[in-house]
C-alpha cells in the first residue's frame, strides 16, 4: 500500500479540524446556556431569597418560642417543623406563598397557645402548694384574674394567702405576647384541677380562625378549578389573522388556540381565559364554521384573546416555539403583554 492511501489528504484534516472545533464550540455553548439559565437564572435567584426569607421567618418563630419557655413543647416542635418542611418542599412562588399563609399564623398562635398554657399551669402549681388550699375538702371553685397592670386576684379571696397571691405575681409575668390571664379550676381534697384551659371568648376565636382558613382553602381550590375568580400576574396573549391572507392558513384555527393554551399550561399557568371563557377540565375550544367556540359560546376573534395567570417571564418564553412558528410559516401576528395585574373570570355555565 502506497503512502498516499494511508496518508490523509490537505482537504481531509482540514474537515476534521473544523469538525473538531465545531464540537468544542457545541460543548462551551451548551455549558453556557447550563450556566446562564440554571446556576444564574434570576427567577431561580429570585425564589431562592423568598424561599430563605420564609426560613428566617420559621427561625423567627422558634426564637419566640424559645423566649417564651415553650420551645420543647411537642405541639410547637411539631408546628415548627411542619412550617419548615412546607417551605423545603415548596417547588414555586404560588406553593410558597400557600405555606406562609398557611403555616406563619398558626405556628404563632400555637405558640402563644402553649405559652398561654404554661402560664395556666404555673398558677395552678403555685395555687396547690398554697396551705390554706390544701385544707380544703370540699368542692370549691377559684378564679384567678391576672390583669395587665393591676394587681393578681382571686375569687373567692379569702381561699388563698396573701403569699401565694404575690408569689403569683413575681412568677408569671404577662409578656406583650401575652392577653390577660384568667384560670378557672376546682378544689376539693385540697388539691384544685383547671376546668377550661381556655375562655369561651378564647374558643370562639380559635373556632371562627379554623372557620376563616377552610374559607380561604375552598376559595382557592374553586379559583384552580376554574369556578371562581383569579386575580394575579400574569400574560394578555392577542393572535390576529394574516392581513393580506386569504387562505385557510392566514386565518386562526381551533387547533392555534388549544397548542396556546396547552404550552400556557405547560409553562405553569395556574388558570387560562379563552376569548373571556374560563377554562376547566371540561372546557372545550372547537371550531363551528367560520366561529369558534370555548364553552360551547362564541368568542370575538382578530384577535383571539388568550389571558393566563402565572410567572409573566416564564410563560411568555414558554410561547416562543409557537409564537416564531405562527408568524414565520403563516405569518400571523402573535403579541404577548406581560402585566402584574391579571383577573381571570369564573366559569359561569
């Protein structure tokens, strides 16, 4: 065999050199994009310090609760980490945000509950070591009133001593956490019992809170459904026809509205409005002759209108594919407007 069969040629080495640094220069590009949208992506960066900030705000309420002395109580450890593994978890601004709401009220009211709590239990143990209690046999009740400024009381008086009244006083203080203490119990065989570790008034309002946040729970799960309004950031989409066009291609067809509104989706919208019809799991976009119909209802078009409720940057990315493709091959002109105030209606049928 001959030098010149083995040997490559100028032309040869000068493809394979090219073809060499069009692979290295595919590896820096791909390492750039990694490095632009996913280690400096300031949507990313952007959930990052709120997500931290929610955790300041869980490290908030432990250091209450460890002001408070009531840090190892398994109700609040268990408050406490539940609001931690709500903001761990949460995969967006929307689920974050749901945590906070959900969880920041209810850790400190937990706490201040267990505060309240201790504070009962603290008197009760103060009253029992009282020796004019311990003679007592048969059943009596004594309510202790700690008002903010004023001095502790005790109905009947003459059941406790003037000590233990003050021993009351010096030991359980009434922080600016904390509302007016009144304890209710029962003595007999001189030894008394809590009777409600919390005043009617108390209970209402803890009753009328849970009340509230159901409320707040099925509004939200009837806005993701559809059946109720949702208001938030968010894009305004606007398709038009081809001008000049007077083929079947320059006109919108249901099929450009459905690939809209499933990338929309795709891209995390939490709710979608076609042609000011809201869409649900029932919804369809058909057309009818020259119309089309969302809901069974005829929409205005030249433009359609296409409103969606999410991160305004991330879905409107989400829409390039489709926007490039509609205005290139069929030239149809597709507009995004992102707005920070957005409200969807609810589905009326």
């Amino acid at each position: 065999m001959s030098n010149s069969d083995t040997a490559l040629s100028p032309g040869k080495k000068g493809l394979i050199v090219i073809l060499v640094i069009l692979l290295i220069n595919t590896a820096l590009l791909a390492a750039g994009f990694y490095f632009l949208y996913y280690r400096l992506d300031p949507v990313q960066e952007g959930f990052a310090a709120k997500q931290q900030a929610a955790k300041d705000l869980v490290d908030y309420n432990r250091r209450l609760a460890k002001n408070l002395g009531v840090e190892s109580r398994t109700q609040v450890r268990e408050y406490l980490s539940r609001f931690n593994y709500e903001i761990e978890i949460a995969a967006n601004e929307e689920e974050l945000n749901k945590a906070i709401l959900t969880y920041a009220s209810r850790t400190q009211e937990r706490i201040l509950q267990e505060y309240d709590a201790k504070q009962r239990e603290t008197v009760l143990l103060l009253i029992n070591q009282d020796p004019q209690v311990q003679q007592i046999r048969d059943k009596q009740q004594l309510t202790v009133k700690l008002v903010r400024g004023q001095d502790v009381e005790a109905e009947p008086s003459h059941l406790l001593t003037p000590e233990t009244l003050q021993e009351i006083a010096e030991t359980v203080t009434l922080g600016e956490q904390a509302q007016d203490l009144i304890v209710e119990m029962e003595i007999e065989n001189g030894r008394g019992q809590l009777m409600v570790p919390l005043t009617a008034a108390d209970q209402i309002r803890s009753l009328q809170k849970e009340i509230d946040s159901l409320r707040v729970t099925i509004h939200d799960l009837r806005s993701r459904a559809g059946y109720a309004e949702m208001s938030g950031a968010g894009v305004i989409v606007k398709i038009y026809d081809d001008t000049n066009g007077y083929t079947s291609d320059a006109i919108i067809h249901e099929t450009d509205v459905r690939d809209t509104v499933n990338e929309l989706f795709a891209a995390g919208a939490r709710g979608v409005a076609v042609g000011n019809q809201r869409l649900t799991v029932n919804s369809a976009i058909r057309c009818v002759g020259p119309s089309i119909l969302v809901n069974d209802e005829r929409i205005a078009v030249n433009p359609v209108v296409i409103q969606a409720i999410g991160d305004p940057d991330v879905l409107a990315s989400g829409l390039d594919i489709i926007r490039i493709t509609l205005q290139v091959s069929r030239e149809l002109r597709f507009e995004i407007e992102k707005t920070d105030n957005l409200t969807l209606p609810a589905y009326t049928r």
